[in-house]
C-alpha cells in the first residue's frame, strides 16, 4: 500500500505490553511524501505527534505518554497490514501489528 500526501489513514494496532495487548485507534496524516502527524486513542487517551518520518518504506515517530517516551518505528505492507515496534526507554523492542482500516483525503 502506498500512501499519498493530503489523505488521512485510519488504522487499528495492538501493542502487546506485558501479558496484555493494548488496542490502539490511530490516524496518520500525511503532509508529504517524507513527513507525517497524526494520533492514536489507547484505553481512552488520545495522544498526538507530529514528528513521523518516513523513510525508505520505513514510519517512524515517537509519543511520550506519563512521562515515558516511546519511539515507533512500522512498516506498511501492500495489503493495507502494519508490522513494526514500540521500544521504551530501558526496554527491549515491543511488536505492534494491526491494518489500515480506510483512507480518506482530509
């Protein structure tokens, strides 16, 4: 899947933190062919970024959520799924998995 600058994409990824996997809604926005925004909801929270990057298929960005910082970095595989990490400060990789759920020109 390809993403194209002025649309937004609607995506549904689980974060396995611990025993339990976390779900989070997200929108990714994006501005241009290597630069992104957006925000996620997970257990209520809806935090925004605005430092995604992408490069060499590669999307990365980084939230700080009570006080820990977490830096993401994903991939896009053309069937619309997702496959990256989330990696904490002090902390081995954790996999994130989830698909975009729908494109829409914002």
């Amino acid at each position: 899947m390809t993403v194209k600058p002025g649309y937004n994409y609607y995506c549904d990824i689980s974060v396995k933190y611990g025993l339990v996997p976390v779900k989070i809604s997200a929108v990714i926005r994006v501005d241009s062919e290597t630069s992104f925004h957006g925000e996620g909801t997970a257990m209520g929270k809806t935090i925004g970024f605005k430092n995604g990057v992408i490069k060499d298929g590669r999307y990365c960005f980084s939230v700080t959520a009570k006080g820990m910082r977490a830096a993401i970095e994903a991939s896009l595989n053309p069937d619309g799924s997702i496959a990256g990490t989330a990696t904490l400060a002090g902390s081995k990789p954790i996999p994130c998995k989830g698909n975009v759920t729908r494109e829409e020109k914002a």
